[in-house]
C-alpha cells in the first residue's frame, strides 16, 4: 500500500509566509482568526489583547458563532491547503459567507505564538457540548482534542481561541502603542465593508471592550431608495465611498434579499481605474428572492428572473449611472491634487508664469482638470517623463489652431465612450472661449491702467502727487517694467526689511537680517525682483520714481547710486546669480546738460537710458513717455486684433484717487 504524504511543521510554515503571513504581518494572522468567527455565523466577535515593551501580554478572540462539533473536528482541523467551507455550495464564491478558503487560518499563530487554545461549545440536538484543543508551534502538524471525550455543558455555542509563550517582537515595532495602533488600522480595513454589509443584522467586532469604529474611513455614505419597472420593485440602497483602499475587498456590488440576507456580489463598473474611488453599494430588495444571478437567459425562461429581467437592467442602468455622478465631484477634488503635483515637479511652470502665460496655463490646467475626471488613467498609467511629454503635446495643441485635436491624442491612450467625448469636446470649446475672454479682459485692463498713470503723470486736474497716486499705481502693476516680477519693497521699507522680503520670496525662509550700512535705512520706491526659469539666476530692480514736474539732475542719480553702494557692500544681495537694475524715471531732465553727458558717455554700450555698468549692476534713467511707450509695444500684437479705445475704458475717470482705485482693483493688479 501507498504510504500517506503528511506535511512537516516547516513545510506549513513555508507556505505560510508565501501566503504573506510572517511575523512582520501580526494583524494579518489575527484578523485570521476573527474570520473564523465571522465563518462560523457569529455575529459578535471579541477580541481582547495587551500589549508590552517586549510584545504581546495577553491575546483572546471569542466569539458566538456555533462552536466546532466534535465529529467534524476531524475534517475541520486536518485537511492542509483544503477547506470545507466552500464545499457546501457553489454559490458562496459570489458571497463573504465564508472568508477562509486554504485550511491554514487556524496555524498563523506562528506568527507570533508558540501555543493555540480552542474552548469550543456547539448545539447537538436539544443539548450543548464543549471541549478543548490545542496546537503548538513546533507541532503544527499536531492537534490534540480528537481522543477527547465532551461534556455536557451549560454555555450557548461558541468559541474562545487562547494564545500563549508569545515570541518577543522589536518595541519600535510593537510598543504598546506603535503595535495597538498598527493593530487597529489595519482590522479597520479589514472588517468595515463586512460590518457595513450586516449592520442591520447586529453584527459587531468588540475590541477589548470597545466596539470597533471604522468611521474615519469614511468618506462619503448615501441612503436612497429605487423603484423597478415591472411592479413597483423597492430596492433600498446604501452607498458608502471609503478613503482608502481595503485590505482585500475592491469595490462591489452587494445584492441582499430583504431580511438583509446576502445573496451575491460582484465588482462594479468602476474597478481598478486607478482613480482612488473605492466605494461599496449594497442593493436590499424582495426582488432578489428568486433571483438566478448565474443563470443563462434559457434557463430564467424556465426558472425564474434573471439578468435579463428589464428590472435589472433598469437597476443596472440607474446604479452605475449613480455611481459616476458620485465619481464627477470626486474626481475633480482629486485632480486639482494631481494638477497641484504637476506644478511642484516642474511639469506645470505656473511659477515662472507672467500674466499672459498664467492664461494659457489655467486653460490647460482646467482641461487636464476634466480630462482627468473623465478618464484619470491617462495620466496614471504614465511615467513621470511620459507625463511631462503628453502635457507638452496638450499644452500646443490648445495654443494652435487644431484644438480639437485633443481628443485624438486621448483616444489614442485610452478608449472614451460617447458621453466622455461628447463632454471633453464640449469643454474644450468653452475653456477656449474662457481663454479668448480673460486674454482680452486682461488686456483691456492694462490699457485702462496705462491711460490712468498718463492722466496721473499729465494731466494737471487729477491733481496727481508721487507717493499717493504714482508710486501706488506702479507697485501694483510692476508688469511696466517687466513681467513676472515680485514686489519686495516700497515706499517706507528700508534696506533690511526689503533684504528680509526678498528671502522670503526666493527661498520661503522668513529670517531676521541686519545691514551694517550708514544708508541701510535709506527707503526706495519700488523694488521688484525676479527668479529665472529652473532657479539659475534672480534680477533685481530698483526703481526711483520722479513726478514728472520735477526735473532729474545728479542730485536725483545719486540718490540711485547710494542705493547702489547700500547693495553692493551686503553679500547677501550679492550671490553669484544676482543681476541688478537701478532705474531713475522722470520725464524732464535739468537745465545743466549733466544728465545728457552721463548718457552719452554711455552710448557705445547700446541700451538706451544707462548711466553707470559695473559687473552685475546697471544704472538707467528712463522717461516716462519711454517706459508707457515700451508697454504699448510689449501689447501691441493683441492691441491691433482687439482695438481697443482707451479713452471710453476710463472716461468716467476724474481723479487721481479714483484712478488709484480702478488700477488696483483691475486683472492688471499683480
């Protein structure tokens, strides 16, 4: 005869860790056991523990299922990698009835014990019975129990599983609290969908002495009701969308009959698509009494309704209809997040962007924005650098004359029904419609602002001064002297204070900052800076504002040049990638001719207006006709397609207070 092949203690301990069950997964081989219970149709299960420096003190799981009758410990406890409990039917694939399946959740004690303790009571005809079995760990192929004879008892059925001789485990690793809270989270996971699928049915899982709150998983829950075609059908409805993923249960469908019974289950429409939209739908209804949810269309004809039933599909229709409304919201919250990563690793330049380009931006941004609500795996599924390059192809595209085109380049990722192109195709003509607005809005807001400061600088009845009107005006609209530049300082603000601002801006550090400088108290006007694209250098710009009456002589250039010295000997407005700018603005220069012999000693360098170049810092002196012309050029490309009349965007316009107003509260404003 054929001798029998027997399992050793290593050969289950082996295939326990390739079933992911070591000692660095204790949560894991507990909620094993409370599987058990929940197996064995408790409804309540307990599990009480304590935790020391060295590792676990004490670890009880009972609960009140209907025990492990004695004639059947044989079947239950000896087959390895083989389970009664899908023997019995079928059907209970397609349920959580039964969770375990391997014939090794008894053993995962090994984990993290070298002794298991069984107190079981079951019912046998009118009367209860109890006994006892044990394993050890080095025996794991042993099991005592099945020579023991059981008493006649007075307990209701049930089960108490006693753990012992505890191995020792790191503290860092299971402290009292790193192990208590790992501990939790992780039966959390487990158990919130199960105890969501029969909390009507009173099922519990008490943790020592406390029921468990899953609560905070929750993100989203909804109780409604739905009516069948057929004959009125009720269907009751509970949606739940959790914050993160579960253990071991994705997304599904459970259908209950109406005692709360469950019947089947199957994954929704919306799993796997990498989206973070985790959500369970439990579906309660008489309908489902005789329903044949594995049936062919053949045999509902003979026996009863299936998924061809027009009530079905009508169910179907409405629930998967529900479950992407749910998704729009959630998607577009997530989106912004994922828009928000693009920006910090540089695939999105919204940092370096001046106001025209913010435009363009934005409307790319909306776009990823719904792209991503509708199909999120066409940014998931990419790497970093493939990412990078697709966001570059949309960002041309919708700059170009071929705007549609988006919606290939997306089907040729990832296929779009009707509906999703439909809305994609939909959208990308209101964001360019949104783009054209705003461009125009901005535009028409900076030639407003142009003709406020020109009315401020001459025109004699707005009673304009330099610090209230002028200087005001220009601090919030440094885009005169450039885009994409950060106000640091302006009127009031010492030397220190705008060395303060400016490493704030560059570097997000707010730091104290001395000077030690006879001029470190001297107040500029207006100083701007900006960082270059990728952080390879930062220009700086200083600029020292004359009211056009008053004239510029070398009184006025001094002043700029004792600015200059005041930065030149502070390091910190040094570095090795700074740039400066020094510019005196006005609009008539004195009598003396000293001014034109500064510029002219200057022309050979080819930039118009400069006075003084030393290694990294310039000094000019700009008129204002100069500096308003220069920005009249700068917009004139979308000057001449929109054709705009200044003169009607300010004539309700008579002072210089209500032109500080209007400028400042337009798009222009930085």
């Amino acid at each position: 005869m054929p001798e029998e092949v027997k399992i050793t203690t290593e050969g289950i301990i082996t295939a326990l860790s390739k079933l992911k069950f070591t000692d660095k997964n204790f949560p894991k081989a507990v909620a094993e056991y409370i599987w058990n219970g929940f197996d064995a149709r408790a409804s309540i299960v307990e599990l009480d523990y304590e935790f020391s420096a060295g590792g676990l003190r004490r670890l009880v799981i009972r609960d009140n299922g209907h025990g492990i009758p004695h004639d059947q410990l044989n079947l239950k406890f000896q087959p390895i990698f083989e389970s009664d409990k899908l023997k019995d039917d079928g059907n209970n694939r397609n349920t959580s009835q039964y969770h375990g399946k391997n014939g090794l959740g008894r053993l995962t004690f090994v984990t993290f014990a070298r002794r298991a303790r069984w107190e079981t009571a079951y019912q046998q005809g009118e009367k209860t019975y109890s006994y006892s079995i044990e394993i050890l760990g080095n025996k794991l192929e042993l099991f005592s129990g099945l020579d023991e004879n059981p008493e006649e008892s007075n307990k209701q059925p049930s089960t108490v599983v006693t753990f012992s001789d505890f191995k020792e485990y790191n503290h860092n690793k299971y402290g009292k609290n790193v192990g208590e809270t790992e501990l939790l989270e992780y039966l959390k996971r487990e158990f919130c969908w199960f105890l969501e699928l029969n909390k009507y049915k009173g099922y519990k899982l008490i943790i020592n002495g406390v029921k468990l709150d899953y609560s905070p998983l929750i993100g989203d829950e909804e109780n409604f009701t739905l009516t069948g075609k057929r004959q009125g059908e009720m269907f009751s409805i509970r949606y739940v969308r959790w914050k993160i993923p579960l253990n071991q249960e994705y997304s599904k469908y459970y259908y209950l009959d109406h005692n709360c019974n469950e019947l089947h289950k199957e994954y929704t429409t919306l799993n796997k698509k990498g989206d973070r939209f985790y959500h369970s739908v439990f579906i309660a209804s008489k309908y489902f009494r005789n329903f044949k949810f594995d049936s062919t269309e053949d045999q509902e004809n003979i026996t009863g309704f299936g998924r061809s039933d027009e009530t079905f599909k009508q169910l179907t229709e409405q629930l998967q209809g529900y479950l992407r409304r749910k998704r729009k919201p959630f998607l577009r919250q997530h989106a912004k997040k994922v828009i928000a990563d693009f920006e910090r690793e540089g695939i999105i330049a919204k940092k370096d962007a001046d106001s025209f380009q913010l435009i363009q931006i934005e409307d790319l941004e909306e776009v990823i924005q719904e792209i991503y609500t509708t199909q999120p795996r066409i940014f998931l599924d990419l790497s970093q650098e493939q990412q990078k390059m697709l966001i570059s192809l949309l960002n041309v595209v919708l700059n170009s004359e071929d705007r549609d085109e988006i919606l290939k380049i997306i089907e040729d990722i990832v296929e779009l029904d009707a509906d999703e192109r439909g809305e994609l195709a939909e959208l990308l003509k209101v964001t360019e419609m949104q783009k054209i607005v705003k461009t125009i809005k901005l535009i028409a807001d900076r030639q407003m602002v142009l003709k406020l400061i020109e009315e401020c600088l001459f025109n004699d009845s707005f009673g304009a001064n330099e610090v209230d009107h002028i200087q005001k005006i220009v601090e919030s609209n440094t885009w005169l002297f450039g885009e994409q530049y950060a106000l640091v300082a302006a009127a009031e603000d010492t030397f220190e204070k705008a060395l303060r601002n400016q490493i704030r801006i560059l570097s997000a550090k707010d730091e104290k900052v001395h000077i030690d400088n006879p001029d470190k108290n001297k107040q500029v006007d207006i100083f701007i800076c900006r960082q270059n694209k990728h952080h390879k250098g930062v220009h700086n710009v200083i600029i020292e504002l004359k009211h056009p009456k008053k004239r510029i002589g070398l009184e006025q250039l001094n002043q700029v040049k004792t600015y200059l010295s005041v930065v030149l000997s502070e390091p910190r407005f040094n570095g090795d990638s700074f740039s400066w700018e020094f510019i005196l603005v006005g609009t008539k220069y004195d009598s003396r001719g000293l001014i034109e012999r500064e510029i002219k000693s200057y022309e050979g360098k080819g930039e118009r207006g400069i006075v003084q170049d030393l290694e990294n810092c310039k000094i000019y002196i700009r008129k204002w006709s100069d500096i308003l012309s220069d920005c009249e050029i700068r917009h004139s490309f979308v000057n001449n397609q929109l054709e705009i009349q200044k003169n009607r965007l300010i004539e309700k316009t008579k002072t210089a207070s209500e032109a500080v107003k209007q400028a400042n509260a337009s798009s222009a404003a930085m």
